[in-house]
C-alpha cells in the first residue's frame, strides 16, 4: 500500500481528494492536515510514502513545508498539488525539494498516477510548469561566448567569417599584436585548442552571422 497524507487548507477540495484517493485499492490515506506547519509535524511524525501539497496555505505555506520535510525526511516524495504556476511559486517549489508539480486542474486518475509514479522515483511536471522550467533554466545558463569582452567578441565574429588576423586588424582597426592577444584570451574562454574550433564554435552558435 502506498501511504499518503493530503495538506490543503481548502476542506471540500481536501475532502474530495482524498475520497477519490480511496477508491483505489493500492493507496491509503493515512492522514490529512489544513495547514503547511501542521502537515509538516505530521508528515515528520507518520513518515508517509508521499504527500498531496498544496502552496498557498494559511500558518504556514506549501514552499516552507516542504523544505522543512526535505530537509528532515529526504526519502519523502512531495508532489505539489497546486492552482498557481506563476514563476514566485514554481522555482521556490522545485528548489525546497518537491518532486512533482501538478494543477487542481488535473483529473482524479492524474493525481492517482502521479501518486503511483512518485513511488517508482518517476516526477511528473505539469506542462505549463515544465515549459516556465525550462525557460527559467536557458536564462540562467551561461554560454561561454558570454565571458567573453565585447572586444573579443568582435573577433571571434571574424574568425568565424574566416577572416586572418591581418584581415580582423585593419577590419577592427587595431595591432596584429593585439588581434593575437584577444585570439589568446578566446581560445582560453571557450575552452577550443585553435582558431579553427573557434570558427566552429561560432557557427554552432551562430555568431557568424553577427554584424561587428
């Protein structure tokens, strides 16, 4: 049987999660709380296989719950049962340790599998959440073309138009001394052993194409 506990602070949607969680004979509710800070004590004490979490809660959120439970109980898998998927929500979720997100607009046999799946060490991730996810994750990862100075940025746009540095030096009007010092210093942030892989790495990325 997996043992789950259900925190909501809405009593006829907790209510009614929890009369479709027993109607499946492989799930047993083994308790039910109306706040975050009450669900947390809860959950620390009965030590369930997963809980049903909602977010917005009065004495204590569903953010703050789970990062108190991750912290105590890690084994426990917390899916996030919520109506908000708005990135002030999402971010502090996934990072307190929940491990799946799903909407109340989700249907009764949804929540069961997720249920089902979460004992498996199988997430679920609500499409809309996945899609912010995602975003969230391209916008903070850094290229390493971003490390570079705008100077040197400038001639790996050249280099990879296949241009010599004789070519880049009176394209950019500086020294060829120059041009092989910021070829140095390009080399080294992108981490490629010559010119070439640089050139490739600029199409790859295409950097090409930029205008300088």
């Amino acid at each position: 049987m997996i043992r789950v506990i259900v925190v909501d602070d809405h009593d006829v949607v907790r209510k009614g999660i929890i009369a479709y969680l027993q109607t499946d004979n492989e799930i047993n509710v083994i308790g039910e709380a109306a706040s975050g800070q009450t669900g947390a004590k809860m959950i620390l004490k009965e030590k369930p296989d997963v809980v049903l979490m909602d977010l917005m809660m009065e004495n204590g959120n569903g953010i703050e719950a789970t990062k108190q439970v991750m912290d105590q109980y890690p084994e426990c898998k917390i899916i996030i049962l919520t109506s908000y998927y708005d990135d002030e929500q999402v971010f502090p979720a996934i990072e307190a340790g929940a491990f799946s997100y799903i909407l109340k607009t989700s249907s009764g046999d949804e929540i069961i599998a997720a249920i089902k799946k979460a004992v498996k060490g199988e997430n679920v991730i609500e499409p809309k959440v996945a899609g912010k996810m995602m975003s969230g994750f391209r916008s903070d990862q850094k290229k390493p073309h971003d490390e570079l100075t705008d100077r040197e940025f400038e001639v790996l746009v050249c280099i990879g138009n296949g241009m010599t540095n004789q070519e880049i030096s009176g394209k950019l009007f500086i020294g060829i001394k120059t041009v092989k010092t910021h070829v140095s210093h390009i080399l080294s942030k992108l981490e490629v052993n010559d010119r070439t892989q640089a050139a490739v790495y600029a199409h790859r990325n295409n950097l090409a194409e930029r205008e300088v």
